[in-house]
C-alpha cells in the first residue's frame, strides 16, 4: 500500500471513531453525516 492508502485508512478511522462518539453521545437518532 501506498501513503495515499494509509492516509485515506487514518481518515476513515478517524470519521468512524467520530460518529462513533456520537451515537454515544446523542443517538443514533440524532445524528446526521
């Protein structure tokens, strides 16, 4: 894998640990992307 692969895994972890928090936070419900 090249560095633009590993950057676009950081990113999508990034966004998935953030909605994670998220519907943690607020609910699924609640939550819009």
């Amino acid at each position: 894998m090249g560095v633009r692969d590993d950057q676009k895994l950081a990113t999508r972890e990034k966004v998935l640990l953030a909605a994670r928090d998220l519907f943690n936070d607020i609910g699924y419900e609640e939550t819009t992307i």
